[in-house]
C-alpha cells in the first residue's frame, strides 16, 4: 500500500515566512542593546608584510572610543573550521598575509567615531615579497606565507583505486584537458555581523552571529577566548543567506566577545559589503587537469586528476574541500579505475572557503565538458554516454559508497526529453545550442563521529508542540523541514508546532547548515523524537481503542486503528487521557542522530561510505549567443532531481531555482578579480551576479526514489543542484558556436574572441 | 551640527534629532527602530533598503534624511495593516517568493509600487521594474510569480 503523508510531501509555506514579509523578522544587525558600542576593523594595506610596531594611543584618544585591541593582546590561539588545518588568528598576530587580513580592532560608542579611530591606528610594516598563483606559490624559493609550510602546499590528497594505466592502454580513447574555475563570491544579501553581551557575574559571553553553524562557532570562540565552552553560549537570529560564506568564525565574532568581556557592554561588529567580498571567503579557484580513458562505446574505463586550489592566506575548509572534490568524481559516473591528486596552495590572496557544491563544482565542470568533448571525439551522442556512465543502486561502488536509491539514469533521460535534446542537439541555426550536465551530492557525511544531531519534541497541555533543534536556518527553509516532519509523525498541522532552533544556550548539539546534512540529520533526529512521543501517547490509547500501540496511526489531527480510522480518538483527547492516567507533562520525546559510520575515518586510504545517502540530477540548459556583443542568454534550464522524496517540493524547487541563478553566474558572468591581491571588483555593481533580467525559463522535473535513510525517504536538495549549471550551459555554448571553453567563466570578451580565432581559421 | 526634523512614516510623524549627512536609512533604522528596511550594500545597489515615498520606490541608503521631510514615507512595516498581511505579503508567503528574507522587504515594497503605477502588468514588466532589486536565494522565478499572483489576488486594482 503506497504511504499517504499529510503534511511531508506538501508545498507549504515556510514557518517564518509572514516575519519575513512584515519587516518583523530580525537578523543580527536588527538587534540593539541598551549601552551598545560598535566595532570596526584595521585591515592590512598589503598582501604580505611583517608588522614592525602599532602605535594605538592617538585613536584610544578619540573622544568616544571605548576600546582597541591588537593582535599582540589576544591569546596565542589559532582557529579554523577544520581542526587538524588550524592557521588564523582573529587579528594577526606578526604578519599580515593578504590585502585585508585583520590588524586591529576598535570599540566606540557609534559606528562612524570607531571608523576615524580606525584611521587612526599607526602601523609601520616590513613589506614581504608575494605571491598571487599557484604556479608561483609552489615554486622553490618562492615567499613562504605560513612558517613550516614547504611549497606553501598546505594540504595534498591522493586516492587511488584500481590500475587508471592498465585501463588507459585497453581505452579506445584517452584524452587529458585542462580547466579552470574562478574564485566566486557567495554574496549572501545580509552582511556579516555579531553581537556580543557579557554577564561578568555568571562569566558568560553570549554572541548573536550571523553563523551557519552555532556549536562550531562556540567551539572556535572557547578555544580562542580560553574560556570553557559552557560560558559561551551562541545564538542565530535569522541568517540573511549563508551559501557556506558563513561557515567560518571571522574576527568580527572574536572582536565583538572580546571588546563585550573587557568593557562590560554590548558590542555590535557588520561587515561592509567590501568588506563581504574580500574578507570572508570565496569559492576556490581551482586548475584541473583530467585524464579519462573511454571505450569506444563511451564507457569510462579510468580517470586521472590533477587538481590545484588557490586557497588564498588560510586554509579554512581546506582538507575538507579537497576531499569532496576528489570523492564527488565518483559519482555519478562509474569510474572503475581512479586516480586523483589534488593540492591546497595558500597565496597571498582572499581566502577560499565552503561554498555551495564545496569544491565539486570545479571538478564536475571539469568532468562534464570532458564528457562532451570525448562524446564528440567517439561521434557519440553525450547524453546516452551519461546514460550509459551512470551508477546504479544497490551495485558495488568502486570507492565503497553505499548507494540505495539513484535516479541519475532517469535525470539524464527526462532533462534531454524537456529540452528536446533530440530535436535540437546539433540541429540549431549557428547562435543557438543545448548542453547538459549531471551531478551528485552527498547529505552530510558519515565519516565523522561527531556529526551528529540531537532533538527535543515537548507536547504541552493545549496540544501545542514545541521542538528543540540545534539545526540552523540560514533561509533555506531547515525550520520548515523540520516542523512538517515532526508535524507528519504527530498527526497534527503544522501550524500546532514551533520550533526553537541555533542556540547553544537550550537546543541540543547540531553541527549546522553544511555538506547539505540538515534535512537528513537534523531531520532524523527530530522524526525520532517525535515517534518516542507519538509511542507515549499510542501505549496510553491503545487500551481504550482495544488495539494493539503498534496498529496505531497518527494523521490530521486523529489517532486511528489502520485500516479502521472508525475506531478512533482526537489528538486534544489522548493528551487529556494521557494527563487523568496522571502519566507526567510535558510529554516530551529525545534523540539524537548520526549515520552510520566506521571510526576512525579511513577513506584516504581505503574504500568506505562517504554519505548517509546521495541525491542525482541532470540540468540541460539552451542559450543563445548573440555573435555581435558575445553575450550569451539562457533561454531555459530543466533540472531533473532525485532527491528521494522532497519533504517540501515548494522549498526544493526554491533550491534549485536559485542553483541555476548561481550557476549562471559562474558560467558566465561572477568573478573575483584580483590584482596583485588586490580585489578590484567589491561592490554589487562592479561584481554582477543574476538579476531579473538574466534568469532563464526555468523547470524542475522531480523524480521520486524513497530513500531508506533519510527522514519519509527525503535526501539532500540545497547543494547538488549548483554543480552542473555551469557546465551544462558552457556544453550548450558549444552546441551553439562550436567554441569548447574550458575555463570560467564565459565571458563576451571570450566569445568574441573565439568567433574572431574560427573567422580567422575560415572554419 | 545635528538638526531637529520631523519625517512622516506609516502615517505617524516623528521627530528626530539627525546629522545632515544621515541617509534615510539609517534614521528609519537607527534613529526609529524600523530594521524591516535593509542595508545590503549601502551603496544603492541592492535594492533591501527600497521604501515608499509618496507612492514611489526610492532606495533610502541613497537619500539623505533631510531630503524625506514632507514627504510620505511607508516601509515594509507600515504594509501590513492591523497585523494582517498586504496581498502582496501573502502572496510572496504562499508562493514561496522568499527564501532568507533579508531582500524581500525591499522586494515587496518595490512590487508595491510596481503594482500601484500597474496594476496588470506583464511579466516582462515586472522583471524590468524589479531588476534593481538582487536577491541571490530565489532564482526569482518565485518572486516574479508572487508579484503576478498579487495582481490577479488585488483584481488589477491598487
């Protein structure tokens, strides 16, 4: 009998969505204290230098200012998101090592007093030689950004399976091509922001933050305060959008905590929008070198990679970056024979960082184009070879993944269908193309022990059920999801739950919004939560319903006999029975949830399951390139998706619709340029992301797979789906103009300069 | 030197104490406590600071404060009446037209005002007028769709 859900499954609108229309919704900058002062940052002048001395005295001179705090002051603590790759401090402590790097940190009583005592701060630096590539960065001799690191190389992976040369002499084809992605800018809308308030009789520091992950925040803070992580307690007011940029802890939380403890008052940090752009983080430019051996019938029979990230001054995700983007290139193609190096290499440059797709968009670029340009070489057409490529559940996986639901197959079939891939695919007028690109995405991660999520569901006397989740918003909807499951597993509307969620104060342990966990995560841990409740509430009934606790149903608001919804008892009245049973309120369900994992994490080196499970899609894209200007339009994205069963389609095609935005973006337009470490292009004029004006047609085919694992079989949905835009929309330039770009993004400048290159050819 | 004006905001007049330089924006927000108004960029670049003033969408990180005396201005707060939401709110609400909310105050008071001067426009239409306006959530397939929703919700009328 096929499932029937009330509320999972629905597009209802998210919890928070009538305070966000009203103005009533409030982000960190929302928040005033009595007493308030405001921070403001120094920032380094120079992509690389020694800081010789600081003279501080004629800005704490400043009528007005309250406070400065330099890096000689802090304790000697270095931070990072990733433990064993530790290397900033909140102000720098020594040296400065890119343009912006943080120096000194004023406190005032407004804004523009701390901003003149900024200027005010005198630093004499020793400026160093420095690097801007990697190519240079590498080199022997080159200036070395972080003592001990050899070849500024601070980190490097190898996997390797199979035999890639055996397989390389039996391939009918092998071809080696070499991209390049730029460095992208998430550009989250709300800039980034804190506020701290310190209570010196209980010692404790709390810190509003626009964070994505709230526990690894205090984490970071207690470290680097020295102070026990139970004196610090975090809280996310509503997040204006995150896309991994608000992953990290920035000096503007250290500063504001700090300046709160030493003053004894509020103190509130928000970043600039340069500031956004320069100092938080950016997607890794990333030079790819791929190797793929084919048959002739387009199967892959091995792949070689040789990838080198610009990490820019600090490592931030760096170890976990790399090992998504070597791990993703085992789906969703099956590659029997793989071999991957990869490299993290600190420049003198903006920090790269997490950002949605986490270091696999720049390899399924990579991948996808090479799949068009060997279809093309092997006279094949490049859907069938995806078609033909893909995994399929339930078969061994040459890494070890575990893989029980795939619709790759079924995305490929389905996106090709809606753009009509048969009829277009090289049948266009010149001008005109269609391309397409698949993806895989893991729903968090099963590697790691402490990735984990705990829940509490509480039923109060008037049937109102309150959940506690650690889980963080940052727009995506993560409240929302969470409420329809608890909602569904209750029986009751959703409009009967709230939830409270992000704070460390009183939600349980939850890693955050990253690697697109929540939903299966933050997720299962809510659902079981809510079945202990429900299991309560059964046991208590099931005598007066003279049925067995198990043959009971919860839905709409009844509790019911399956097959004899006749034999029933409201929701309102079970509690009241639950109550004269003198059973003790609030009735309250607990758990916590991880994947299964093996300890310790041995996937360098051995096969073994990466993800709890793993979402598919295909995205076909068809442009128009207007030879005249080489601007490109996209006329209309399809995106087929597997991600198991969406939990709340409305809130899923959002993702998607917004992915494509994304997508475009880096296909064609986003890029932060440098020179000599310096960005020349941070405002939202000079940067230009999507508009109005340049989306496309967009449709979202969903298809269902119930996956085992995720909470009513859902998997992951925010991040998978920003992988294969780009690529699907530089294979459609191709189909258009036959030009193969293969680096990022596709600008007119290139165009033009291309067609110029085929005029000039005579082809 | 600071000066005393007094600005008229979801028909209440206040009077504040501002410094001639002081944008808009920030005495709706610093000076008043109406934070529904954003500050994304502060450079007019973003449209999250979009508010009404006399019926037109006008972005307040751009004007001086000084510069909205007799004029009147309605921010997203002053939308909703008696606690019930506009159309509009309810339509970018059960549409899905927003995602992390920070963009969609002003979103919604640009949809206003593209909806008061044409109350049945085109889809093309709305994209123009609305282009000012980034948000880096929504794709905004959605938020085109909430704003031609709330015109067929409101019967073409303002």
């Amino acid at each position: 009998m096929e499932k029937q859900f009330s509320v999972v499954g629905k597009r209802l609108p998210m919890v928070d969505a009538a305070a966000k229309v009203n103005g009533s919704a409030q982000f960190t900058d929302d928040l005033t204290f009595p007493g308030m002062l405001h921070g403001k940052l120094l920032r380094s002048p120079h992509p690389h230098a020694k800081i010789l001395n600081i003279d501080v005295s004629k800005a704490l001179r400043l009528p007005g200012v309250k406070g400065v705090v330099t890096g000689a002051e802090i304790p000697d603590r270095q931070y990072g998101i990733v433990p064993k790759a530790r290397d900033e401090y909140a102000l720098a402590k020594g040296k400065v090592r890119y343009i912006g790097d943080e120096v000194a940190a004023v406190c005032a009583i407004d804004p523009e007093i701390a901003e003149e005592a900024v200027d005010l701060i005198e630093v004499d630096y020793e400026v160093l030689p420095a690097v801007f590539n990697v190519q240079d960065s590498i080199k022997e001799g080159a200036p070395v950004i972080h003592e001990g690191v050899a070849n500024n190389t601070s980190f490097a992976i190898r996997k390797e399976f199979g035999d890639v040369e055996k397989a390389f002499a039996e391939s009918a084809l092998v071809s080696e091509d070499s991209f390049y992605s730029q460095p992208v800018n998430h550009a989250p809308m709300e800039p980034h922001a804190a506020v701290a308030q310190y209570d010196p009789v209980r010692g404790q520091v709390v810190l509003w933050s626009s964070t994505q992950i709230p526990f690894f925040l205090r984490r970071n803070l207690s470290a680097t305060l020295m102070i026990p992580e139970s004196k610090v307690r975090v809280i996310k007011p509503k997040v204006g959008g995150g896309f991994g940029q608000k992953i990290d802890m920035f000096a503007k939380d250290f500063c504001a905590a700090w300046f709160a403890m030493k003053l004894g008052r509020p103190v509130k940090f928000v970043y600039e929008r340069d500031e956004v752009f320069i100092v938080t983080r950016q997607r890794h430019p990333m030079h790819l070198t791929v190797k793929t051996g084919m048959a002739k019938d387009g199967r892959i029979l091995a792949q070689q990679f040789l990838s080198y990230a610009d990490g820019g001054a600090y490592n931030s995700t760096a170890p976990t970056m790399m090992a998504l983007s070597c791990f993703f290139l085992m789906v969703p193609y099956h590659v029997p024979n793989l071999l991957y190096e990869g490299y993290h290499v600190y420049t003198n440059k903006p920090v790269g960082g997490a950002m949605r797709g986490h270091g696999i968009p720049q390899a399924r670029f990579a991948v996808e184009r090479q799949l068009d340009l060997m279809a093309d070489r092997l006279n094949l057409d490049p859907a069938d070879v995806r078609t033909k490529n893909s995994i399929k559940a339930g078969e061994p996986h040459p890494g070890g993944f575990v893989i029980n639901t795939c619709g790759f197959a079924e995305s490929v079939q389905l996106a090709a269908e809606a753009i009509g891939w048969k009829e277009k695919r090289g049948k266009l007028p010149f001008g005109r193309g269609v391309g397409m690109g698949g993806a895989s995405f893991p729903s968090g991660v099963t590697n790691m022990s402490h990735i984990s999520s705990g829940a509490v569901v509480q039923v109060g006397q008037d049937g109102g059920v309150n959940v506690l989740t650690g889980a963080a918003d940052i727009g995506q909807g993560a409240e929302t999801v969470i409420a329809q499951i608890v909602a569904e597993v209750l029986g009751v509307s959703l409009d009967d739950v709230r939830v409270t969620a992000a704070d460390t104060g009183t939600t349980p342990l939850d890693p955050g919004t990253f690697g697109s966990g929540v939903t299966v995560r933050a997720g299962n841990a809510a659902r079981i939560a809510a079945e202990s409740v429900r299991k309560k509430l059964f046991e208590c009934v099931a005598d007066e319903l003279e049925a067995n606790p198990d043959d009971l149903v919860a839905r709409d608001g009844v509790i019911f006999v399956t097959g004899s919804p006749e034999i029933n008892i409201t929701f309102p009245k079970a509690l009241k029975a639950y109550q004269y049973k003198d059973l003790p309120m609030p009735l309250v369900g607990r758990a916590s949830w991880m994947a299964d994992t093996n300890e310790p994490t041995t996937l360098f080196t051995q096969p073994g399951n990466f993800s709890p499970n793993y979402s598919f899609m295909t995205q076909a894209a068809e442009v128009e390139v207007d030879t005249q200007t080489g601007k490109v339009k996209v006329l209309k994205m399809v995106t087929a998706h597997d991600c198991g069963r969406p939990i709340n389609p409305m809130l899923v095609e959002g993702q998607l619709e917004g992915s494509i935005a994304g997508g475009m973006g880096q296909a064609l337009y986003e890029d932060v340029i440098t020179e000599k470490g310096q960005v020349m292009n941070p405002s939202f004029l000079d940067y230009g992301f999507p508009t109005t004006m340049e989306v496309p047609e967009m449709e979202s085919i969903d298809i269902e797979t119930d996956d085992p694992v995720g909470p009513f079989g859902a998997k992951e949905a925010g991040e998978g789906t920003q992988l294969s835009p780009a690529p699907a929309i530089v294979n459609a330039i191709y189909d258009a103009i036959g030009v193969n770009f293969n680096e990022l993004p596709v600008t007119p400048e290139k165009i033009l300069k291309a067609l110029e290159e085929k005029k000039k050819q005579g082809v | 030197m600071k000066q005393a004006i007094a600005l008229t905001v979801n028909g209440d007049v206040y009077e504040v104490l501002i410094s001639p330089n002081q944008t808009l924006l920030e005495v709706l927000r610093d000076k008043l406590g109406l934070t529904g108004t954003k500050k994304g960029c502060d450079l007019g670049a973003c449209g999250a600071c979009s508010v009404l003033l006399d019926g037109e969408a006008y972005l307040s990180c751009l004007m001086l404060a000084v510069d909205a005396v007799g004029k009147e201005i309605v921010t997203i707060e002053g939308l909703s009446e008696g606690g019930d939401l506009h159309p509009i709110q309810k339509s970018f609400v059960e549409l899905g037209g927003l995602q992390c909310g920070f963009c969609t105050p002003g979103i919604v008071m640009t949809a206003k005002a593209i909806l008061d001067e044409e109350p049945q426009p085109t889809e093309e239409s709305v994209k123009k007028k609305m282009a000012g306006n980034l948000c880096r959530c929504t794709g905004y397939k959605k938020v085109i769709e909430s704003v031609m929703s709330a015109s067929g919700r409101m019967g073409g009328k303002q």
